[in-house]
C-alpha cells in the first residue's frame, strides 16, 4: 500500500512538471527565432513579438521550477532505498543537471530578462540562444538519468551487490537515451509551436495586428510540419530500441500476450482487455504492422507476454513481471494518433499559407487553439508509456519497484502530502493556465514603446525611465 501510494504521488508530480517542461523548450526555441529575426532585419515589430511571446516563456518558466524541485526530494523521502543504492550511478546527471544546465539557463534567462535596452542586441540575442540550448541540455541530463533506468549501462557490481558507474559515457551513447531524448525534444518543439500558433489564430481570428501575428503564425507552422513528422518516426525507432532492450513493455503496448513469429497484425482498436483480458475483441487488424513498428521488418516476430513472463520468472525468480497492459495499450494509441491528427492539422495549415488563405480561414483559426490540448494529451500519454511499462522494475532487471520505497515512511504521511500536492497543483495549474490565457490575449506592446532602442547594436548604457524599468524586468505591458 505505501508503494502504490508513493508511486502514485511521484507519478503525480512527474507529469504535472512534464506539462511546463517541453513548453519551455519549444517556447524558448521559438522566441530565440523571433529575436533573431529581429536582430537581422531590425523590424520592431519582431521585439514587440518576442517580448509579447517572452512573457508567455517566463509565466511557463516560473511555474515549472517550483514543480521540479519537489521531485528531487522525493527521491530521498519516498525512495531513500533507491537512492542509497543506485544514487552513485542516477545522482550523476542529476547533479549535472542541476549544477550546470539549470544555473546556465536560470543566469542567462535573468540576464535576458534584465538586460532590454542594458546589453548590446548581439549579447542579448546570445543570453536568449543560451537559455534555449540549456533547457534542452537540461532535458539531455535527465533523460540520461531515466534511460539509465530503462536499460543500465556503463556499470560493474560491487561487494555489496550495488552497482557503481565505471564507464560515464555509456551513459550517454545508451541506445534508448538517444532515441529517447531527441523524441523528448522533438514533441517538446511540437508543443511549444502549437502553443505559438493557437495564440496567433486566436489573435488572428479577432483582426489584431494581423501583419505581426501572420508572421508567428507562419514561424510556427514552418517549424510544426517537419517536427511532428519526424516526432512520429523517431518514436516508431524508439519502438524497436525498446523492444529489443524492454520486449515486455512492448508487448504490453499492443496486448500481444501470446508470440507472433511473423506478419504480425496491429489492432487500431479493442474493446476489453487488460491484465485479466486475453482475448479482448479487437477491431481494425491491420496485417503486418505490428512487426514493422516492432522490429522494422514485415516477418519479424513479436514476443507475447505469457512468453516474456515465464523467461522473467526462469531469470529472476516468482513474481508477476507485466506491467498494467491497459495504460500501455492505450497510451501509446492516444499517443500516437494524437500525433497523426497534429499532423494532418499542419499540413492543412501548410496548405492554406500556400494558397495565402490563411487570415480568411475561419475554420483552421478557430480550431487552432483547441488543438494546442493535443501535444500536453500526447506528452503524457507518452511518459505514463515509459514509466509504467518498467513496471515492476524501478531499474531494469536491477531493482524492483517494491524493493525501493522508504520502510520510515507510513501511508498517512503519503496520503496527507500527496493531498498538499494534489490542492497545490491544482491551483498552480489554475494561475498558470490564467496566465498563459490573460497575457495570450493581450494586445501587442506599441511601437513606440520601442522607439527608445535605437537600430544597430543596442541601447548600451542609456538610463531608463521609470516607466520603462517597471516594464522591462517582468516583460508584462
């Protein structure tokens, strides 16, 4: 019971704090683009967007600190055992995380935030590229830590049976971190153009500044089409990485509980199904692609979770070693057809650019802040994906999930912090999503708010007034 219930809490944290993480990477990516833009053609009206769309970076931003930093102390409160005996392996890109890639984003991010009209164009634009390449380094470090989970490498047993990190950069060519980490930063990209575009539609569809968020919304579908579409690859490869390192995980993804040797049919659909379901009813087989998505080959064979957990008893002993087959099953289908429909979406938007229809397009501007839901669905399909198919491993064939948890702590100290967090969370979601929606709405800063920065290098050392030191530091007007 205190297991389930610390899983159940970290489970919450995790991906309440993987709602904020993929829009700061792909806002931050995107802003940078827009600032960049700027500074090459010294239009003001890309500093009015950058700004506009900086605002929207800084609210994410701020939120999905707080929430990050409760998951590592979870990690010595609910899993002291995990972490006395694997911490000297995990605890290392943790730290190169938080003494690196954090500092360099949180620095550079302050240093963009204060520096309007201080710092020269170039340095500034540079604190904006940085901070965008330190949330994706921060990613980098993170997602080591958790494929490390998924499948360990670069390691040796010690006397006491605990594994020490003898080779560093295993870590890091690990096959299922580097699949891993660029789906990660893909859909994080997805996301945070979908986030740019349904702010632009939603401007767009009003008539405010149409000549302005026209251009955000032609930024963000040049950068959506090629993402989502190599989104959707990547993830099919990650697919075969992780059946060939975690075949039970897969098999769980398509309820395939009995081996298939060849053409092995992909269900679109079931009705039933389950841990106690075998024989669920299925509908729409679709010959054959469940071996390609599987193996990458038309006869490649997919083993059945009856299979995989008697091979798993022979090897590690009595226990049940499927993880819960109805999350798998429908995660990775939410997941990926989510993807499908974005996009379809893209490329509908693609075409109307073409056909310059797209500020008359009632349709696609008024659907487009409806479908900026899609990637935060996909996002946590996919990471419920991850985790809960290493169930009941906590490391791969290292540690089981039950073995890990603190023996200290009781239910009720379980029960009463995950209620704080859940009412907590609830409310920060509630103040961010205000936010994002309030500062999505607004107006575009006047041009002539700008008119203080002269063209070329920067303002330099100008003193600013007090309207604009008020203005400059919280990026809000």
């Amino acid at each position: 019971m205190t297991t389930d219930l610390a899983r159940w809490q970290f489970a919450t944290t995790s991906i309440y704090h993987f709602l904020f993480i993929p829009v700061t990477i792909g806002l931050a990516f995107l802003v940078a683009l827009l600032q960049t833009t700027w500074y090459r053609s010294d239009n003001p009206t890309y500093r009015r967007l950058t700004r506009f769309f900086g605002t929207l970076l800084l609210i994410n931003v701020a939120v999905g600190v707080v929430t990050g930093l409760v998951q590592e102390f979870e990690f010595g409160m609910n899993w002291s055992v995990y972490s006395r005996e694997v911490g000297n392996i995990f605890g290392g890109p943790l730290a190169m995380e938080g003494l690196l890639a954090f500092f360099l984003e949180s620095t550079f991010l302050g240093l963009w935030i204060f520096g309007w009209d201080r710092l020269s164009k170039r340095v500034h634009l540079a604190c904006i590229w940085l901070v965008a390449g330190a949330t994706m380094l921060s990613a980098a470090f993170i997602m080591a830590a958790n494929s490390w989970m998924q499948h360990p490498v670069g390691y040796v047993m010690n006397s006491a049976h605990q594994p020490v990190l003898n080779d560093i950069a295993a870590l890091f060519t690990n096959p299922v971190f580097l699949w891993s980490y660029l789906h990660v930063v893909l859909a994080s990209l997805v996301t945070g153009s979908l986030v740019m575009l349904a702010v632009s539609a939603w401007q767009l569809r009003r008539k405010r500044e149409v000549a302005a968020f026209r251009r955000t919304a032609v930024i963000s579908m040049i950068v959506l089409l090629p993402t989502i579409v190599l989104t959707l690859f990547v993830g099919s490869e990650l697919g075969v990485i992780e059946g060939t390192y975690q075949p039970m995980k897969i098999a769980a993804a398509e309820a395939q509980w009995n081996t298939c040797t060849t053409h092995c049919p992909f269900s679109a659909f079931q009705y039933g199904g389950g841990s106690n379901d075998q024989a669920p009813s299925q509908i729409i087989n679709i010959p054959g692609l469940l071996s390609i998505l599987a193996t990458n080959h038309l006869n490649g064979e997919v083993k059945g979770l009856n299979q995989l957990q008697a091979q798993d008893v022979k090897k590690y002993g009595p226990g049940n070693y499927i993880p819960n087959v109805f999350i798998q099953y429908w995660s990775m289908r939410v997941m990926a057809y989510l993807a499908g429909l974005v996009m379809l979406f893209a490329l509908w938007g693609v075409w109307l650019l073409r056909r310059q229809k797209l500020d008359h397009a009632t349709w696609f501007l008024r659907i487009a802040p409806w479908v900026v839901v899609a990637p935060f669905l996909m996002n946590t399909a996919g990471w419920m994906l991850t985790e809960s198919g290493r169930q009941p491993w906590i490391v791969q064939g290292l540690m089981k999930t039950a073995d890990a948890a603190s023996p200290s702590v009781t239910s009720t100290d379980i029960w009463i912090s995950l209620t704080v967090f859940v009412l907590l969370y609830i409310a920060l979601g509630v103040a961010d999503g205000y936010l994002m929606i309030h500062y999505g709405r607004k107006h575009l800063q006047p041009e002539e708010d700008d008119a203080a920065t002269p063209p070329g290098d920067g303002g330099g050392d100008r003193p600013l007034d007090d309207t604009e030191s008020d203005r400059i530091p919280s990026l809000v007007y």
